[in-house]
C-alpha cells in the first residue's frame, strides 16, 4: 500500500507564490511517475504536473512557465513549486503516485489565491 500526505496549501494573494509537497510511504518502489493534479469548485479534478521515475517532466499549458515539479528521493517527497499564482490556479491540490499501472492518491491540499 502507498500513503501521500500533501501540504503546504493555504491562502494567498494573487501574484504569490507557494510550494506544495508530498510525501510518500509504504510499498514505494517501482514508482513509475509522480503527479499533481487539481479540482476546483464545481469542477472535474485536472492534470497539472508530472515527474518520471527517470525526471522527464510534463506540465499543463495553464501553468507552465509557472510551477515546478520536482522530488527528492531520498526523502520520498514531491514538490509542486508556484509562482505568479492566479485567482484561477485556486483548488484543492493532490498528489498522484503511479506503480505497476495503478494510480494512489492523496487526500489533497487547499490553495486559494485571492484577486
């Protein structure tokens, strides 16, 4: 089983910026890529960035040139780097770990940007 705990959301002005990150425990090997995804209100939950197990990374065309994904092996841990945060960027963040073809999800961190 694989545990992901988010933090790092919170309240932010527009322009701001935040870091995200995610740690990951349990049955961790074998990970194929990492991910953030996002759901805002009244929304379908989105992709925003993806990390391979070999560092390629993906972004979605709202916030590329913006944040950046990275991790850090040795602490099992993802990061969703922000800038130039938008009152649009304003969700619920979660972290996505891919193994062996089946997606775990964690239970996701506030961000809200105020205009």
């Amino acid at each position: 089983q694989v545990q992901l705990v988010e933090s790092g959301g919170g309240l932010v002005q527009a322009g701001g910026s935040l870091r995200l990150s995610c740690e990951a425990s349990g049955s961790i090997f074998n990970i194929e890529s990492m991910a953030w995804y996002r759901q805002a209100p009244g929304e379908q939950r989105e992709f925003v960035a993806r990390i391979t197990s070999g560092d390629s990374t993906i972004y979605a065309a709202s916030v590329k040139d913006r944040f950046t994904v990275s991790r850090d092996s040795a602490k099992n841990t993802l990061y969703l780097q922000m800038w130039n945060l938008k009152p649009e960027d304003t969700a619920v963040y979660y972290c996505n770990l891919r193994r062996f073809g089946v997606n775990f999800w964690g239970k996701g961190t506030l961000v809200t940007v105020s205009s």
